[in-house]
C-alpha cells in the first residue's frame, strides 16, 4: 500500500514528557526467607462501612496500608464520622454521622463504598449513594442489594446515577425479612447483613454468600453486640437490635494475598514461610497448587510454607463463589499454568470480563487462547520479559508473578492498580530476594 501522508488538524507538537510510576522486574532470583500477611482488603472495606451502625466509638486493628481504604475512609468522614488513623489502625467515632449522602466524586473511585447504603439506611432512615461505576472486569450491578433493602422496607428510587432510599413509617426503621439472593453476591449479603443488624424483627438471608469476609463482618457486628447466626453458611439469621456499642476488632489476614504469595513461590520454584495465614481460607489454591505438584506444608496453625518439587503440572480452574476456587486468584493461577507442562483449562463463572491479563501474558510468551469465559493455556518451558500494562488489581498482581519467573526485565506500568489491593507488594518481595524495583520513568 502506498505510503500516504499522516493527515492531522494540527501540526504535531512533541507532547510533553510525563512522569509514570513503573515497576522493573529481573526475573529467575530465588526467593526465600518469610513474608508476613497484611489485613485481608475485601474484609477491612466491608468492616469498615459497618463502623455506621456503632453508636459509639470502635477501633479496628491491622488494617492494611491501601490506597481503596484510603478511598473508603474519605467517603465514611464526608459521612460526618470522626476517623484516625495510626499505622494499622482506624479510630472511628460515628456518634455524630451527619449526612446520609455519600459524595459522588469519592464512591465514584471506589466500588465498595457502595457497602454504606446498609448501614446508612439501618441508622438514619435514609441513604442517598451513587450507583457504583462498572470496571474492567466486568458491570458490577448493585440489583441484588437494592431488591433486599426494598424487602426490608426501604423505598428505593434511582435516578440521575444515585440510589435514594428511605425508610418510610413512624419510626423509620428497617424491618426484618426472608430474603433468597439469586446469586451469592459478596457485597449484597454484606450490606443486607449489615442493614438487618438494626432492623426490626428476624431477617434471613438465604442463599447467601459463604466467603471468609462475611463470616469476619459477622465476628465484627457481634462484637458490637448485634445477633447474627449462620455467617460461613448459605443461610444467615439476623435479629435486630436497638443499638450497637464500642468495639476493638482485629481484621482477619488476606487470603487472596497469601494466595499471590503462595503462587509466586511455585511460580519461581522458590521454597518461604507466609504468615499469619487462616490455612482454612485457602484451602482451594492450596488443593490446585498441589494438583501442579507443588507441596504445601503447615508449619503452625497460622503459617505456611510453599515447597515446590522442581516440576510444574498442567491442572484445570473454575473459580466459584466460596469455598469454590476464588475468582480473585484467577489472574495470579494462570501466570502459574502458563509455565506448568501439558494443557490447563481455566474457567471464569464469577465476573463476565477478567481475563485482560492473558493479553499482556502473550507478550511474554505465554500461549494461551481465550474462549468467551475460557482460556486455554499450554504450558511453554520459559517466558521472556516485556514492557506489560496492568489493567485490574489482580492482573497486576498476576504480571508481578510472571515478571518474577520471565528470563530477563519486565517493565509494568499502570503500578497504581496494584497499590489499590497489595500493601507493599514489592517491598515484600524484596525482602524475600526479588530483584524489583519501583520506579519513576519519563515517557
Ligand atoms: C467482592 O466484590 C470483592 N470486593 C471482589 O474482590 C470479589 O472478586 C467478589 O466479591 C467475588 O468474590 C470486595 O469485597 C470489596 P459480588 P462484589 O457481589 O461484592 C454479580 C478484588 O479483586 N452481582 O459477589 O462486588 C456481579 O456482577 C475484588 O479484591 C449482581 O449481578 O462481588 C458479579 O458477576 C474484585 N448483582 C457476581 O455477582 C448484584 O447486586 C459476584 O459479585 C451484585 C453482584
């Protein structure tokens, strides 16, 4: 084809030079030594809305240094809630929640702000949250946690983008429910868990979600005095009560991290100690991770240790709703089967869009073909690195991995969605040997 003049509107000027936080990766450094787990993300998020149905003062402890609790904070003190943070702690006092409506512009960053509604509705009658934006990996709808909050009492009006709920009646309050969820959805079982908490009457939530995070949530709204049975199972019971008092609460380690890190020590045959861990939590990824051939011993009740075998087997992945294999170990599993031997299938049921990791894992190399929710992957003996572009939390977590095991330097750019969900990541790998190093490159 001849070659045909670029035509543009305006002559082209040089674009200024930006600076970009990249990650530089040198891949096949052993790692070894211990690394220690940081308060589970997905548990803090959802404890923390939970802090609204307090009366009083509480204080969690070893919460994560995260850039989405840094989000969530600001979304529950725009709420009129007094919060301090040390390291690893949030001080709330909720004594004075002054408004009702969250602020677009901050749950507009943050999904899981959404999670305030519950609370917000069971503690003042009414609740005004913007609808949670979609994200790469998939729409992300809030139908489930609207159509049991409407069961409950509220009325529910949505419109230019905000979910408007109130509780009509004398007293404004939330009353007790049957409710049958048709998916166990994370979040809607959190925020109706949360909301019957204050209601009155009995409510039960079946077919409700079973992941360790409700069962923490639980833990947390007892300790505040709520009565709630049945957490951990697809059936919880919830009596309401009038108030909730002060607590001091400690969030459960992340399981998904210990996961990542689990991963990366097969990934890299590389044999370390994870701690503190809950082995229960992970039963799944350590099942499939023995399926690759690769051994998981206990080492105490909290504390793990990752001891490859020098070979790596192809195995098959569904993930599921808990106890199944969890969809946010989907990303950081395939970067593994990339390098196990033979033909691994991994099947996606959970969200419609989380695979823009296998993109960027074919620049290394990788072979793998993705069919609507699955991806075939055969097993290739090395992986070379290449400048890659993180697209999701768990994505960036998976091109880490990959990075670590690649024959020479991977470059990852878009590092912010990675501090969204990992405290350290890289810090934490350095310590265990890794050679990665967080930069500031001009492009
Ligand atoms: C939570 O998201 C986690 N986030 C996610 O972790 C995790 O992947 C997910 O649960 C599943 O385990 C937090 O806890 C902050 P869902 P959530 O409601 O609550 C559909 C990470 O990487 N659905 O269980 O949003 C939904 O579209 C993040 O740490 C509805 O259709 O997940 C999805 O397909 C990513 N209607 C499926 O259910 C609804 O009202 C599971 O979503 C709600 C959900």
């Amino acid at each position: 084809m001849e070659d045909r003049p670029i035509k543009t509107s305006a002559p082209l000027t040089p674009t200024r030079a930006t600076a970009e936080t990249i990650l530089k990766i040198e891949g096949r450094h052993p790692l070894s030594g211990e690394v220690r787990i940081s308060g589970a993300k997905n548990s803090a998020l959802a404890i923390m809305a939970g802090t609204l149905l307090c009366s009083d003062q509480c204080r969690l402890t070893n919460i994560p240094d995260l850039a989405d609790i840094k989000r969530m904070a600001e979304v529950i003190a725009a709420l009129g809630v007094q919060i301090v943070a040390t390291p690893g702690n949030l001080d709330f006092d909720t004594r004075h929640l002054r408004t009702a409506e969250a602020p677009y512009e901050l749950v507009s960053k943050l999904r899981a702000s959404f999670f305030v509604i519950g609370p917000l509705l069971a503690r003042l009658g009414e609740a005004k949250v913007p609808m949670p934006g979609g994200c790469a990996i998939g729409a992300r709808p809030v139908d489930l946690h609207v159509r049991g909050l409407q069961a409950m009492g509220a009325e529910v009006i949505i419109e230019h983008g905000v979910v408007q709920a109130t509780v009509k009646g004398n007293r404004r309050r939330l009353q007790g429910a049957k409710i049958y969820l048709d998916y166990p959805s994370v979040g809607a079982t959190e925020t109706l868990m949360m909301a019957a908490t204050l209601a009155e009457g009995e409510t039960i939530i079946e077919n409700a979600a079973q992941e360790p995070e409700i069962v923490d949530l639980a833990n947390f709204c007892r300790s505040m005095g709520a009565y709630i049975s049945g957490d951990g199972s697809n059936k919880i019971v919830i009596q309401g009560c009038d108030r909730l008092h002060a607590t001091d609460y400690p969030i459960i380690p992340d399981r998904i991290e210990a996961g990542t890190f689990l991963v990366a020590g097969a990934i890299t045959q590389s044999e370390f100690s994870v701690f503190p861990v809950v082995p229960d939590h992970l039963l799944p990824v350590i099942a499939k991770l023995e399926a690759t051939g690769t051994k998981v011993i206990a080492e105490g009740p909290n504390r793990l240790r990752i001891k490859p075998q020098g070979i790596l087997r192809a195995t098959d992945i569904e993930t599921l709703p808990y106890p199944g294999f969890p969809t946010d170990m989907q990303a950081q599993f395939m970067a593994l089967l990339t390098l196990c031997e033979g033909s691994s299938v991994v099947t996606e049921t959970v969200f419609e869009n989380r695979m823009h990791h296998v993109a960027e894992f074919k620049r290394m190399g990788a072979d793998v073909k993705v069919k609507g929710n699955n991806a075939i992957i055969k097993g290739v003996p090395f992986l070379s690195g290449a400048p890659v572009m993180a697209t999701d939390l768990r994505a960036s977590a998976a091109l880490v991995l990959v990075g670590l095991a690649a024959e020479g330097t991977t470059i990852m750019r878009e590092v912010h969605h990675m501090d969204r969900g990992y405290d350290d990541l890289e810090g934490k790998f350095k310590a265990l040997g890794a050679r990665i190093e967080r930069l500031t490159a001009t492009l």
